[in-house]
C-alpha cells in the first residue's frame, strides 16, 4: 500500500486562497526521485520521461466531490490510470498531486503548487501494455481536513 505524505506547503496555499480543491485541474505526475515536505512547486520535482503513454506534466484526475461533514473536509477524487504503450514506463516509485491551475503558490513561485506525494515502497516499471492505476480511495479520499 502506498504511503501519503503531505507537502508542507499545501497548509499555506489552502490558508492563502491559491487551491480551490472542488474545481481547479488535479494532476498526477511520476517520478522516481523522492519527493519531499519541504518540495513547493511542480518544477522541484524530477519527473520521469514522457512517451511510451506517459504525458509530461502527468494525467488529470476529476474530483468526484469536496465538502465538509461535521466540520471535516474531505476531497474524494476519481482514479489515474497510466498504461505503458510502445514500450516502457518507468522506473517510477512515487505519485505526486499538484494543482495545475494557480499562476504562483502563496510564496510567489512560479505555477503548479504541490499537494501530496505517494511513497510505493519500491520503483515501477511498465512493461508495453501494462497498467498502474493511482487508487484515489473513494471512502476516505485523497485527503481530509479537520
């Protein structure tokens, strides 16, 4: 099971308006490069190479809902399916969320504010054919905020 790890400064964004969670464009992107809290904006990250059925700047994911209930925000989002075609994707370990919509997070950095990253324990690679699907959790969703 994949762990999630949140980027430090998504706190900030959500505080300073840069994220609209129910509307703005989710992305997913892979890399093989380990993420870190302290990571801000999508160009900090190392991702892997385009082609082969894997687009740079990573596949949008659609939010299935975002709201609150008893005071705690939940955001559900839909799955992220990547299918190797051509040849290989990969090597990859990690999934990254960011927000593909801001022009600068609340630092003034340049687009694509990071959200959270995912840690699958060790690399992927797909072989031609092969699928790997980023399981946004339907019940508990990709994050929640109490």
């Amino acid at each position: 099971m994949a762990t999630y790890n949140k980027h430090q400064i998504f706190v900030e964004d959500l505080a300073e308006k840069i994220h609209n969670l129910a509307s703005d464009t989710l992305k997913v992107l892979l890399t093989n490069t380990a993420p870190t809290s302290a990571n801000t904006i999508k160009s900090n990250l190392t991702e892997i190479s385009a082609g082969n059925g894997y687009t740079a700047g990573g596949t949008q994911t659609s939010q299935s809902s975002s709201g609150q209930t008893s005071g705690t925000y939940k955001l559900v989002c839909g799955d992220v399916v990547f299918t190797a075609s051509g040849g290989s994707i990969g090597p990859f370990r990690y999934t990254d969320l960011y927000n593909d919509t801001p022009t600068a997070n609340s630092q003034g950095a340049n687009a694509d504010p990071l959200i959270a990253w995912w840690d699958y324990g060790s690399s992927i690679t797909l072989a031609a054919g092969e699928s790997f699907t980023w399981d946004a959790d339907a019940t508990n969703g990709v994050l929640q905020i109490a």
